[in-house]
C-alpha cells in the first residue's frame, strides 16, 4: 500500500513540539521536518534544544512547561517567526520508579505539574496562535488506563491527560482537533531507561 505520508505533505504547516528535544517527541518533531514543516521543539536545557533543532533544521526554544507565561512566551514567537501554528504536540514528561510511600508531595507534585499541567498550559496558551483547522496532539502513556505499581505519579497524570483532550476536543472542535497519542514502550528512550534500566 501507499504510504499516505507523500513527501511535501507537510509543507508551509507550522509545528511546534513541547518537549520535542529528545527521544519519541524528537522523532516526531523530525518526521514532520523531513515531510516539509517549519518545526519548533521546546524543553528546558538550550544545548540540548539547540542539538535537537539543528538537527531538524527546526527553531529551538527553551521554557519550562509548568511555567505558562515562559511557555506562552516560546509559543508567540514560533506564531511571530513561522506563522500561526498548525500542529502542537505536548509531550514534555517526568518520571522515576518511586512506591508512593516513597514519594513526597513534592515528588509527587513535580510530575504531575510537568506532564498535565504543562499540557494544560501548552494547549490553552497555544489557542489563539493556532492556524484554522489545527491539531493538538497530547503524548500520553499506558499508564492512563493501566494502573502499574511504582508509578502513581505518572498513571495519575497521564490519566489527567487522558481527560483534559477529550474536554478540549468537546470544547474546541471542530476546528482545533484534540487527541492523544500513546505510545507503546519504545527501546532507547529516557523513559524506558527509567522505568526498564
Ligand atoms: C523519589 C524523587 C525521585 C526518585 C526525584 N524525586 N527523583 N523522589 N524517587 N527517584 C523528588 C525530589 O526529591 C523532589 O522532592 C521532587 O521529586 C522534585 O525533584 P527535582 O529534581 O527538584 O525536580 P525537577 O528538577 O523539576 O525534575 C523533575 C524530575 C526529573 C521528574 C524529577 O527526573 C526530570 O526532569 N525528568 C525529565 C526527563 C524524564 O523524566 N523523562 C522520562 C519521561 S518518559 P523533594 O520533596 O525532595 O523536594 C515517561 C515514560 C512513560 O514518562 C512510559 C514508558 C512506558
Ligand atoms: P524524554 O527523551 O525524556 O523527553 C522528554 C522531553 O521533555 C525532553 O525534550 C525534555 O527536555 C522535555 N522536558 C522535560 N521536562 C520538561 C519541562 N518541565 N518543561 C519543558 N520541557 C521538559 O522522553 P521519552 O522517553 O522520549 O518520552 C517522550 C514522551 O512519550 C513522554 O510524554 C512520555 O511520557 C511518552 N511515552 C514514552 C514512552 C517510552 O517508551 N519512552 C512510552 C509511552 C509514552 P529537557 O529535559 O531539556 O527539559
């Protein structure tokens, strides 16, 4: 069959990934680049942004997810450089084996603020930068519906993601298209070198 990815396809779109500088989201950030995409990827440390979007040929950008006026702030200028955005992808995450017992509130709290409500803070700080139609691509995980030990943290927030897109999705579509991707466990990731060293 027909791959229905063409080359080109993605030409003059606009994408911006959060979290986009390294592994599974890195991929995506390039698999849009090679299709034509002007692509924008966003994490914390600017070496490693800046590594990741050179080697797309991408803008990288550097804020913390938890932060909404910095992620805000990235976003304006992927609209101001680029254009308005036709794909956001929101996959910055955190994680670590840890029993629940094991996990302050602090702990327990630093994931959650990375994966959702840095997911909140993307999708609602991204509405009006977004070209008509757009989609929003939310990276969630097993762990959303899968309830596996040592992981509290992050089954509670990837369940929270799970939630939030389909109230976005009720609340946005048509037009902005919300859905999540998630993926199975991928070799040679930082999560599974965490959840599987
Ligand atoms: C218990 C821990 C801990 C551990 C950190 N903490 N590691 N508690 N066990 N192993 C506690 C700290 O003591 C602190 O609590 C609190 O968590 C916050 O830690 P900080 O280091 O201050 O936080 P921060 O710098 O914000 O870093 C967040 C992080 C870090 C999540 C802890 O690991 C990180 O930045 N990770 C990003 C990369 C990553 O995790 N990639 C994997 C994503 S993949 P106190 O009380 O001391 O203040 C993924 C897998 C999906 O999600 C599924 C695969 C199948
Ligand atoms: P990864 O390589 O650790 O990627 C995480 C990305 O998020 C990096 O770009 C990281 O850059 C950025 N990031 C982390 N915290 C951030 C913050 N607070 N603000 C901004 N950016 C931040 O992870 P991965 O293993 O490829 O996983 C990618 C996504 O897929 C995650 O959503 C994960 O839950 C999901 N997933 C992974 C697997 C797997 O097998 N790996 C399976 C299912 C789902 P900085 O550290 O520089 O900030």
């Amino acid at each position: 069959m027909e791959s229905p990815f063409r080359e080109g396809l993605f030409e003059g779109k606009v994408v911006f990934v959060a979290g986009g500088t390294s592994g599974i989201n890195l991929g995506i950030a390039r698999r849009f680049a090679d299709l034509g995409a002007k692509v924008a990827v966003l994490g914390r440390d600017p070496d490693k942004a800046k590594a990741a979007a050179d080697s797309i040929g991408g803008l990288a950008l550097t804020a913390d997810v938890r932060d909404y006026g910095a992620t805000r702030t990235a976003m304006e200028r992927v609209r101001n450089e680029f254009g308005p955005m036709d794909v956001v992808v929101s996959g910055a995450a955190g994680n670590f084996l840890a029993p629940a017992l094991g996990m302050s509130a602090n702990a327990f709290k630093a994931v959650i603020d990375i994966d959702l409500l840095g997911t909140f803070n993307v999708f609602r700080g991204c509405h009006d930068l977004l070209a008509t139609p757009a989609s929003l691509i939310a990276i969630t995980a097993g762990q959303a519906v899968n309830a596996i030990g040592l992981q509290a943290h992050a089954c509670a927030a990837k369940a929270g993601i799970n939630q939030l897109v389909r109230v976005l999705a009720l609340e946005w579509g048509p037009d902005v298209r919300v859905n999540g991707i998630s993926p199975g466990p991928i070799a040679g990731t930082e999560g599974m070198e965490r959840l599987a060293p």
